[in-house]
C-alpha cells in the first residue's frame, strides 16, 4: 500500500537499497519475506556477514543535503514516487528528485536519440517536443548531448523531466550544466544513484530504463546500431511502453537503430500527431503486475546447491526453477535472495534470473 514514510523508515529503506549486492528485485523480495526494510537489515548478517550496509547516518547527511538543495528521497511505496515507475515489476526502490515531482504524475513520453546528431533530427526533436508539450505530455530525457538535450529545451516550458547516470549533485556532460539547473528550476531531475555518485559508463543502462520506465512510450530520433537509445527502447519494450522511431536515411549511421526499431514493429514516426495517434491505438497502458511470492516456507535443506546447478548465463524464469527444484516459488525466491547476496546468482527482471554477471542481450 502507498503510504509516506516516516524519517526513521526512510533511512532503513535506503539503507537497504544501498547495500552491495541488493538489487531491485532482491530488495522488494526481502520487504515481502520479512515486513519491511528495518526488519530485512535484522536479518542481512545470518544471510551473509560479508555484506555490510552503509551507516545509518551517512543517510542521514544524505537526506539533509538533497533538503538543503531542495531535493527529496522518494521511496517507492511512497505517493508521490512516479506512479509508472512504480507500477514495474521491480522499481528502484529510491530516487532522489529535485524540482516539481507531480511532473511524474502526468501523462509522459521519452524523446532519446543520437549525441552527435544531424540539424535534421534536432529541430525534428525540438518540434516534436514543443508539441507533445502544448498537447499535455511531460517530455522525459537523459539530459545528454544531441537529441536528448533539444527535446529537454523546448518542453521547458510545458513539462520536462531529466533522469541523470550519477547522483543529483554531478550532472553529466558538463556541457548541459545549465540546462540541468534550468530543468531544476522549472522542471524535474531525478537520480537512482546517492549524492556524490560521479555517472560512469556501466551507469547509463540503469539510467535508460529509468527514463523508460517513467514514460508511457518512447520515442527514437537518430540512434546508431549499438546506443544508449536503443537500450532504451529495449527496455520501454519489456516494460510493456510503447516504442516509436523517427525514420531516416539509410546512408546515414545515425539512422540505422532507429530504421531497424520500425522494421522490428516500431511505430513509424514523423510528427507530435504521429506520437499521438500511436499512443491512442494502443491499449491502455496497465501497471505491470509484479511477481507475487509467498514466503511461507524458508529454503529447505540443498535447495540452493540445486539452484546454483541450474543456472547459467541463460535466464530461466523462477516459476520453471521452482518446478524443476521440486519446490515452492517463494522457497525458490527466498532461495535465490540469498545465493544473490553471496554473489552466486542474478535476479533479472520479470522474474528471471541467471548465473552471476548474466542477463538479458544488450542490457548493460
């Protein structure tokens, strides 16, 4: 259930999100087998003593200086964390957000494309963002160079949301440090990784199924074969969000992803009305429903011997484990929780997972 929590449970539920091998999907595993962060902090050292969280109080510094910049930590059972983020299947448990959060709250479409991008696709990206802007949409991007950069600009007066690779405090490229401070104002920037966190280039994947997961569909202009913005749209695809991509010529590189997206099934995009009329054809956008374990039972004896046997490099969803291992999917959850922990496997979204460093094609 959606509640505010208190100060005192917002730092146990950072705490917990922060600590070295809990991901996504482990963290909310842990909420539902034990009740809540402060009681899945109690267990962590019977479930591995190697895996430390950070200090109470370094979280404490941390929400007083995102309060001092007028930021906040938003908490993904709180109200006013972005409502599609956190219909995912497992959404970062906590975001810091700076500038006007109820921008989430509004309906919302991605713009995302090449850095070095033609004259061509900036002002596509410019008018299309300045009109999916006066039709009601907030327009999300990554704030990077190129076409991100255009369609944060002309949304700025209508609605625009910046999703940074590091944390609130190191916005990157320092190209757009204005632009940054201007979405700040007027807008909303929105960081997964803590104050201080300098974006490195394993952190930009991350940070692309942020922007998708906070949108309603995608839009591609200009991405090479192998980008960020093909992430993206792979990963708005997986969300259940619609994915859209601007054509262009096949003699320019920069084309190449986004033509490849609308032979795959991309909606072929030329104008904001385009955008519109694809949004409108699709069925209404449903919160995916996350994967629902019961913790009934605690792992048995040689269960994780058997798991750790059964992984490999291929994902395997974690109701055919349970059938296979002859057990319960919360036995097997709960299972996996723990081999995660020791480093020994990968929770994958949709409830997947795999043997560790493993997962989907293309998803770092």
């Amino acid at each position: 259930m959606s509640r505010p929590l208190a100060r005192s449970e917002r730092v146990a539920w950072a705490r917990l999100a922060r600590t070295p091998r809990i991901g996504p999907l482990s963290f909310h595993r842990m909420i539902a087998r034990y009740g809540g962060a402060a009681a899945a902090l109690e267990r962590l050292p019977t479930l591995n003593r190697d895996v430390a969280p950070p200090d109470a109080a370094r979280i404490e510094d941390e929400i007083d200086a995102l309060a001092d910049m007028g930021a906040e930590l938003l908490c993904s059972c709180e109200p006013d964390y972005p409502p599609l983020l956190a219909a995912l299947d497992a959404p970062p448990p906590a975001i810091a957000a700076r500038g006007n959060a109820r921008l989430a709250h509004r309906p919302t479409v991605a713009i995302v494309g090449a850095r070095e991008a033609s004259a061509a696709g900036l002002l596509l990206a410019e008018r299309i963002a300045q009109d999916l802007g006066e039709a009601g949409f907030v327009v999300v991007s990554g704030l990077a160079r190129g076409i991100d950069g255009a369609a944060h600009r002309a949304s700025l007066k209508t609605g625009t949301i910046a999703v940074l690779a590091g944390g609130l405090d190191k916005p990157y490229p320092p190209q757009n440090r204005a632009l940054h401070d201007e979405i700040a104002e007027k807008g909303l920037v929105i960081a997964e990784a803590p104050l201080g966190a300098v974006a490195r280039a394993r952190d930009f994947p991350r940070r692309n199924h942020v922007v998708s997961g906070l949108s309603r569909g995608v839009v591609v202009i200009e991405a090479a074969l192998r980008s960020g913005s093909l992430i993206t749209a792979r990963a708005a695809a997986e969300q259940g969000r619609d994915v859209m991509a601007a054509p262009g010529s096949p003699l320019d590189a920069r084309a190449r992803g986004s033509n490849a997206l609308i032979k795959s099934g991309a909606a072929l995009v030329e104008d904001a009305e385009d955008v519109l009329a694809a949004l409108n054809a699709a069925p209404p956008l449903r919160p995916l429903q996350p994967l629902t374990l019961t913790f009934d039972e605690a792992p048995r004896a040689g269960l994780a011997a058997k798991l750790t046997r059964y992984l490999s490099p291929t994902p395997v969803h974690i109701n055919d484990l349970a059938r296979l291992a002859g057990a319960s999917a919360g036995a097997v959850a709960a299972a996996l929780t723990e081999l995660e922990l020791e480093g020994r496997a990968a929770s994958l979204p949709g409830g997947y997972a795999a043997s560790p460093g493993a997962g989907f094609a293309d998803r770092d």
